[in-house]
C-alpha cells in the first residue's frame, strides 16, 4: 500500500474526477474500454480527470496494451501489482491512488457501460455521497449464476449486522469525502462494497441493465464465489457465532430427549440393542461440533492474518505517458 506524508498529500494535484478500474486478463477488452471511457470523460462536466488501470498480475498481454495507451493518453496511470492479489485488493490499490472529488468504480469487461458516469454525476452532484449501480436485467448470465447471485444477497442480507443492497457490485460513483473514510479502514480480508454500505452517509440506488461481457471469460471460478461469499458474510457480521450457538443449543435439547427416551425405553418397554441408531446420533453430533469449530476458526483465523499488519498488496511501479514513475 502507499502511504505519502502531509507535504506530498498537498502537493498532489487534485482531479475533478477519477475513474477506477482493476483489471486480469483482460487483454481483449482494454481498447474498447479506453475508447469509451475517452469519449464519455472528454463529453463529462469535468474540467480534469484521471482513469487508473490496476493490472493485478496479468499472464497475458493486458500491461503491455495499457502501457501502449498511456503512450497516447496522459490522463492514463497505470498500477502494476507485483503479483495477483485478487479483485478487491487490487481495486483498493487503484483507490489509493486516486485524487478525484468523485470516483468512478468499473470492471474492464464492459457489462457496466462506461457512459453511465453522467446521470451518476448528475445524481451525485444533488448532494449525494454514492450511487451505486444496481442491476434490473443481467444479460448474457446463466440461470444458475443468477440464482447463486439471489441466494447470496437472501444470506448476507439475513446475516450482516448492516443492510446490504441486493443485485449490487462495486459499480458506483462516490464522493470524495467516502472515498478518504473507505481509505482509513484497514480491513485485510476486504468486502468494498460492504464497507461502503457500511460507512454510510447518502447513498442511492442506480437502476441499470447490466450488459454481457464484452469479450473473454468471467475470471471468477465457482470457488473463486465461494471464497468471496464467505469474505462477504465473516467481514460484516459475528451472526454465525451465534448461530453455532443455536446449533449448540439444538443439540442439547435433542440430547436430553433421547436421554430421556433411552431412559423411559429401558425401565418401561422391551428395547431391542442395535447401532443404528448410536452411529446415528454420533455423527449428528459430531458434524454439528466440526461445524462450530470451523466458524470458530474461520474467525480466529482472520484474527491472525489481521494481527500481521501486512500491507494489502504490493505495487511494483506505475506508468505514466508510457514510461515508468
């Protein structure tokens, strides 16, 4: 992570606009992306913008391309990670760099458009603090992708300490004011679109149609999702403590009902021996104690890797009009 002093904060120049965009892999996509965000900055009421691309540690030619168009575009700073840290820490990259009154948050692949950043700002200029894209149509994506999605925001909704807006990404505009707040969390396992819901101030809702990708593959694996849901859920909420707790709780109760039925069975009735029924009960048992322990580690876990101190990632240099800061 970079961290400047006080002089250097007062030195840098100030930008009317930045727009943050992390990318992997997306060498297919980078100059229909410049295209569009060229046309829509030049068409925007700023008088100064900036567009930060994050290369979070691309095996294909997708720096190589950025750093040909920063050659063309000045208003290009380009992020290249030392290696691939993941999507939420490469977009956290790209907001510690950015200098804009409002920031602009976008994927590469294009199924957010680009020229949707002038109604945001309109919005955001009536005084509010985020507009967050939220998705009414989600073209080119499966049945199945779409239900997941569905079950994940039921879950996190039920389980966050915070409301969480459904059918939601990191697609947003934000002032800069929430912009500094998200930079002042020092969360490592990071849910940004959580931390800015939870942050709070006046946040609205953007009604879009979310396009298909523009070209390649999605690059989230279906454990890739599961990795982030878990983020997800154990970054806003101890709920799930809790509900071990029920389990624990159940469990108990269910015990001393079958205590009570073994007991009543061998002074009252015939009982015939068997181990069905045992093996039955262990392993009952014993999947809801291997469930609490893993909640239970998962947390303490997180506890450990935050205790590091480590930095979030690691950026190996920057380019600017093509050439390396």
């Amino acid at each position: 992570m970079i961290f400047m002093s006080e002089d250097q904060q007062s030195k840098s120049i100030s930008m009317d606009l930045s727009i943050v965009i992390p990318c992997y892999n997306e060498e297919e996509s980078l100059d229909e992306l410049h295209k569009r965000l060229d046309a829509t900055c030049k068409k925007a009421d700023v008088k100064s913008y900036e567009i930060i691309l994050v290369n979070d540690g691309s095996s294909d030619k997708t720096l190589s391309i950025m750093t040909q168009l920063s050659k063309k575009d000045k208003n290009l700073i380009i992020a290249d990670l030392s290696r691939n840290h993941g999507h939420q820490l490469a977009l956290s990259a790209g907001l510690s760099l950015a200098t804009g009154e409002y920031i602009f948050v976008l994927d590469a692949d294009l199924q957010d458009p680009p020229e949707l950043l002038h109604p945001m700002l309109e919005r955001a200029r009536t005084g509010i603090d985020v507009i967050y894209g939220q998705r009414k149509i989600r073209k080119g994506e499966t049945w199945f992708k779409i239900f997941a999605s569905k079950a994940f925001y039921k879950t996190l909704s039920y389980l966050s300490d915070i409301p969480i807006p459904e059918n939601v990404g990191d697609f947003r505009l934000m002032s800069k004011r929430v912009h500094e707040k998200l930079l002042s969390m020092p969360e490592q396992h990071r849910f940004i679109r959580g931390m800015i819901a939870w942050i709070g101030f006046e946040q609205e809702a953007f009604l879009y149609e979310r396009d298909a990708r523009y070209a390649g593959v999605t690059k989230y694996s279906f454990a890739k999702l599961i990795h982030f849901s878990i983020d997800a859920i154990t970054s806003f909420s101890i709920r799930p403590l809790r509900i071990s707790l029920l389990f624990a709780l159940l469990g108990a109760i269910l015990a001393f009902l079958l205590g009570s039925y073994a007991f009543y069975g061998y002074f009252f009735k015939d009982t015939i021996s068997g181990w069905t029924s045992l093996a039955t009960i262990v392993t009952f048992f014993s999947s809801l104690q291997l469930i609490c322990i893993g909640l239970i580690g998962e947390y303490i876990g997180r506890t450990y890797i935050q205790t590091k101190e480590r930095p979030l990632y690691m950026i190996r240099r920057l380019y600017k009009n093509g050439k390396k800061q």
